[in-house]
C-alpha cells in the first residue's frame, strides 16, 4: 500500500502502521504455533543444540514482537490510527 494508492482507494492506515501489524500476525503466528513444533520435533530427533537455538530465536522474536506491540500502542494514543 503506497501513499498514492491510498488517497486514491481512501485507506484507513498508512504504510507503516500497516507494517507493523502485519509483523505482529506473522511474529504472533510464529510463536504461538510454529516454534513450538520445532522445539518439539528437534527434542524427538535428539538434537538438543537445535532445541537451545530454537528458544534463543523465540526469546528474540518474543522481544520483537513485544517492540511491535509498543509502537502499536503509542500510535494508538497518538490518536493516528484514524
């Protein structure tokens, strides 16, 4: 979604702000169902190292998606989410 594009179509949300929720679905997607699996399948293979970089790659996405939220949130009570 461009700026030009959304004068002419009349969008609600400008790019940025678009941006950012479509990385909390897909952060959101990747904590709450696949990482999960991951970690599962990588202790049913035996591979503990695989496991250990699995949870360092859902700590950080968890602090990502928490830097996500937060700008969210501000935008939010900035009113600039019209």
């Amino acid at each position: 979604m461009t700026e030009s594009t959304m004068n002419k179509q009349g969008a609600l949300l400008e790019d940025s702000t678009f941006n950012v929720i479509t990385q909390i679905e897909k952060k959101a997607d990747f904590l709450y169902s696949s990482v999960e699996k991951y970690m599962r399948d990588a202790e049913k293979d035996s591979k503990p190292e695989l496991v250990k970089m699995w949870n360092t790659i859902k700590e950080d996405e968890q602090n990502h998606l928490k830097m996500l939220r937060e700008e969210l949130i501000r935008e939010a009570k900035e009113d600039k989410l019209k």
